[in-house]
C-alpha cells in the first residue's frame, strides 16, 4: 500500500472512530432521553423470566423504561458460553453479530467475584434470589430428608444445568440411572412431574413454581444436598461510565420493591418472592 493510501485509510478510520465517540460524550441518561427508549437486554426462553415476548424479566423491562419516562426497546439474546461473555457482548461493547450492545442487561448475578473480574461493568440493583429446588409429587415421595429418600423413583432434570450437575454427582452417581436429564429447563421437568412420568423435578425456584405452585399434590423445598448453598441473588448490569443511569435505574427498582409493583410482577409469573 502507497504511503498516501494508508494516510487516507487512517484518516477514514479516525473519522468513522470519532463519529460514535462524539455521542458516547453525553451522559447515559442524556443519550437514553433524546433517542426515547430504552435498550434492555433479556434471556431469550429463560421461562418464567422471558418466553415469546412476556414474563417477570419483560414486566420489569416495561417498568424501568416507565420510570425513565420513555419507551422500552427490548433486546432478547442468547446466552454466551459463560456470564462473561454475556455481559461483554450485552453491556459493554456488543455482539460480534452486530447487535447490542443494551442500555441494560437484566439478570445478572450480583456476586464480588463476577466483579472483579469485569471492571467495564457495573452490577447493582439485586432484585431476586434464586435457588435450585426439588418437586415432589407427594403420594410417591412423602418424605425428602436426603435423596436416599427417592428410593429407585424416576427423576426430571435439565442435564446442562446446575441441579443436572448435583443431581448426576450426587452420592458418587447414585442416582445417574433414575436421571431424565434430556430436558431444556427446570420448566419441562416441572411439566414432566406435572404429568405424572415422574416422581421428582428438579430445577430452579422460579422454574418449578411457576409450573406447580399452589397445587397441593406438590411440596416444593432446596434440593438436599450438602453442595447447596442460599443460591444467588439476581440484578442489573450497565457500562461502568453510565454512573447517571445506574442511578436512576436503583431508585426504580427500590421504587417497584416499596411500591409492591415487583412482587405482583413475580406473582404473575406464580414466583414466590422477598426482597433480596
């Protein structure tokens, strides 16, 4: 390439650079205001939190944009390899597809270690603690002290989660045979008990209450395992310099939390919630 040619090159991609930066110069909220929406980022099929455009993450999307005083635009994705990934392709630069990245991603875990090691990003605002649970149907199982107590009883569970991964260690692979474990999330499982093809489903709170709560042939209680810790707690995440709208976006929620607004958005879902 002639000198003049990587002159110009250089001077097209400083030109194409500045344009984008000149508008990363006002402030989150600023910016947010005079485009009049709100990005925010959710799971796609993460039931009952999103699945076809509703759940308790898209009521609490709607929610936020409200109290910002503008429209929600929301941003559904497919989950990353890790949560890294999520929040660098949602949060803080964008997808290599093209798309993101968000004003907001939803459903982050609040948790030190995630942090630290993401110093772009901003987690705040917890919002839900989630837990990984077990359901019973309580004619075949009466009794659920430790997983001894499910005998030879078939079991649902999604493989590629963290309940598939205690349940398939559990007592040194005690229970592998009983496991169906071909299942996308604790939802299906919640179904597969619900139908009688199993004696137990195992998954997340929010999965299993939302398919079972409030029928009586179910106990839904922490899975018995001495791996189980209080599960975690869920928030928001935005750029580490959108100090204004992380702020704006706290008093929102502590708004929905006093006001009761989140609680019937997760009795919509029949999620059981506290504040975290």
């Amino acid at each position: 390439m002639t000198r003049r040619r990587v002159l110009l090159a250089g001077a097209a991609a400083l030109a194409t650079s500045a344009l984008p930066a000149l508008a990363q110069d006002k402030p989150a909220l600023q910016r947010i205001r005079e485009r009049g929406s709100l990005v925010v980022g959710v799971y796609n099929e993460m039931p009952p939190f999103h699945a076809g455009g509703q759940g308790i993450d898209v009521a609490l999307a709607g929610a936020l944009a409200q109290a910002l005083d503008v429209k929600l635009s929301l941003l559904p994705f497919n989950a990353g390899e890790d949560m890294n990934d999520d929040l660098r392709n949602m949060v803080w630069r964008g997808h290599y597809l093209g798309f993101g990245p968000a004003d907001v991603l939803l459903h982050v875990p609040v948790d030190r270690p995630l942090m630290a090691a993401n110093p772009r990003v901003s987690i705040f605002a917890p919002y839900y603690r989630e837990r990984v649970m077990i359901a019973r149907d309580l004619a075949k199982v009466p009794r659920l002290e430790s997983l001894a107590d499910l005998g030879s009883q078939k079991i649902a569970v999604p493989g590629q989660s963290l309940a598939g991964w205690l349940l398939i260690g559990a007592d040194g692979g005690k229970y592998r045979d009983q496991l169906n474990t071909r299942l996308k999330d604790g939802t299906e499982a919640a179904a597969l008990l619900q139908r009688g093809e199993v004696a137990a489903a195992a998954g997340h709170a929010s999965e299993l209450e939302s398919v079972l709560a409030g029928d009586a042939r179910y106990a839904i209680e922490p899975l018995p395992s001495p791996r189980m810790k209080d599960g975690w707690v869920i928030g928001l995440a935005v750029k580490k310099e959108s100090d204004d709208l992380a702020r704006a976006l706290q008093a929102a929620v502590n708004t929905l939390v006093d006001n009761g607004e989140m609680g019937r958005f997760f009795a919509a879902g029949k999620v059981s919630w506290r504040k975290p």
